[in-house]
C-alpha cells in the first residue's frame, strides 16, 4: 500500500489533509517540528517524524511513494523565515524526493506564484520564495503537482471549486477545507502528467473540476 509524506502536517492546511487520508485509510507519515501538535490523531495508518525542516530531513521520505508539501513559514514571521521554509525547505523536500525516486510530489504554492512582479507591498517576498521552490520542483525532472490555491478562509468545506479564476477580485478565494479536500483526492489519484493549476471555491465537485 502506498505511503504519502506531509511535511507540515500540524500546520491548517496540513493538519486537515492528514486527517483527511487517515480517514480514508491511507497509510501516512506526518513531519512536524513538535508532536505533540498532533497528539489528538490517533490512527493505525499514521507515523509521525519529528524534525525541523531548517535541518536534515532526508530520511523522512524513506518508504513514501508521495510527498505533500504543505508547509509555510506564517503570516507573523519575517522574510528569512519565507525563505527558510517556504523557498529553502521545499527546494530541499524536491532534492529528498528525487534521491529517494518519489513518485509524486504534490506542492501546495499560492496564486500569484507565476508572476510576484505582478504584485506589489509586502507579499511579494513569499510570492518570490514560492515561484522559485515551484520552478525547482519543475526541473526536478519529479512527476508533480503544484497548486496554487487563492486567498485562504475558515469557511466550511463546500466541496465545489473552480480552476478558472473568478472575474470579480471578491471571489477569488478558496477554503483551507476545500483545499484539503482537493488534495486527498489528488493524493488517491496520482496522475500520469504534470500539472499546475490555481484553485477557488466553486461550483464543480472536486473530482471533476481537479481532473
């Protein structure tokens, strides 16, 4: 049975998808700087790794067919944060996944990753940091999938979503739940082909509109 890697598990976006696959009955290995963020998850299918992704991770990826990248070094910290973790960790997760002949790395970026010039003010470093841990993972030469999911929200999951962004600015955005959602269906659907794509609440199920 396969086996998938979330570095940064205990993080929103991390933490639901974690219990998301566990539900599902898929074998997981959560990586956390401090366990006990997931001390609530009790489950057969889950193993979790205790490291800090400043450091040495490689051997997490051992056994794991896939990874998730779902890690971020938050709003309240500073640029070298950003590049710490959301440039230098994940450029390094690629770098693991590669030596260890991952078959899937699944790269949760932001909308606006494409292009940061086209943003200016003080989100424009983590843009950055993400457009380049993306163009790392695509010359990885790894079989990937990088979403790119618009201004994050509490809202319960609806589970409808869109790949198109809206024409009104308002409605461009997606919950933490839905993405979550979208990534357990990706995770227990590996494509054969990469992909890119920019994710928003909808009015599509998951399934059709992630294809």
């Amino acid at each position: 049975m396969s086996k998938t890697l979330i570095i940064g598990a205990s993080g929103k976006i991390g933490k639901m998808t974690t219990e998301l696959l566990l539900k599902n009955e898929q074998n997981v290995v959560a990586l956390v700087r401090d366990k006990n963020k997931l001390s609530d998850l009790k489950s057969p299918f889950l193993s979790i790794v205790e490291q800090d992704l400043e450091g040495d991770f490689c051997n997490a990826l051992k056994g794991c067919d896939q990874v998730i990248f779902a890690a971020g070094s938050g709003g309240s910290t500073g640029d070298d944060k950003t590049v710490l973790i959301d440039l230098w960790a994940a450029t390094k997760a690629a770098n693991y996944a590669r030596e260890h002949s991952t078959k899937h790395f699944i790269m949760v970026s932001s909308i606006g990753a494409d292009d940061p010039d086209s943003i200016d003010g003080d989100l424009k470093p983590y843009l950055v940091a993400k457009h380049m841990a993306d163009e790392h993972l695509i010359n990885s030469g790894l079989n990937y999938t990088i979403i790119r999911p618009a201004t994050l929200t509490d809202e319960k999951a609806s589970l409808a979503v869109t790949t198109e962004r809206p024409k009104d600015s308002d409605k461009a955005k997606i919950s933490r739940e839905n993405v979550a959602n979208a990534l357990l269906h990706i995770a227990t659907n590996s494509p054969n082909s990469n992909r890119i794509f920019e994710l928003f609440d909808g009015d599509k199920p998951i399934k059709s509109a992630v294809k």
